[in-house]
C-alpha cells in the first residue's frame, strides 16, 4: 500500500518510507502479526465506553500492563514504544 500511494500521512515523505521498510515477512512471522493484531484490536474494542463497544475491565487492564511481557509469553516478540 505504501508504493501505490494509497497511504498520506501529512509531513512524512511515505516514498521514502515504502522503500526503506523490508517486506513484512522479514519483519515477524504471520503468526506473531496475527495474534497481536487480534488480541490488541479486541482488547481495544472491548476496553472502551461508547455506544458500540464493552467498557471490559479485563480488556482495560490487558492494555494498561506490560504488552511486551504478555506477548513474550506467547513467544511473540513486541516493543511497544
């Protein structure tokens, strides 16, 4: 998506950035991308208060504690910044 310009982001040269990232596959394994990816979705999903989503306390606590460690345990490696 970078290198069909499909993605703007204001003051960040995306040309540059589309060639300088490897391809996902060099980045993680699928697996570790999907996991995290549906776990920190949900969690978000079910971690806020609005008209359409759950207001979890779990999911709450699962974003507000150490993701890293929580991932590790699955044996995915992620740096949240």
């Amino acid at each position: 998506m970078w290198e069909t310009g499909a993605i703007s982001v204001p003051g960040a040269d995306v040309t540059a950035l589309a060639k300088s990232t490897p391809p996902f596959s060099e980045l993680c394994p699928n697996w570790h991308a999907t996991e995290t990816l549906q776990a920190l979705c949900l969690a978000h999903m079910d971690a806020h208060l609005d008209a359409h989503l759950k207001d979890n306390s779990a999911a709450c606590a699962f974003l507000d504690h150490d993701l890293d460690r929580a991932f590790a345990a699955r044996g995915i490696d992620l740096q949240v910044a």
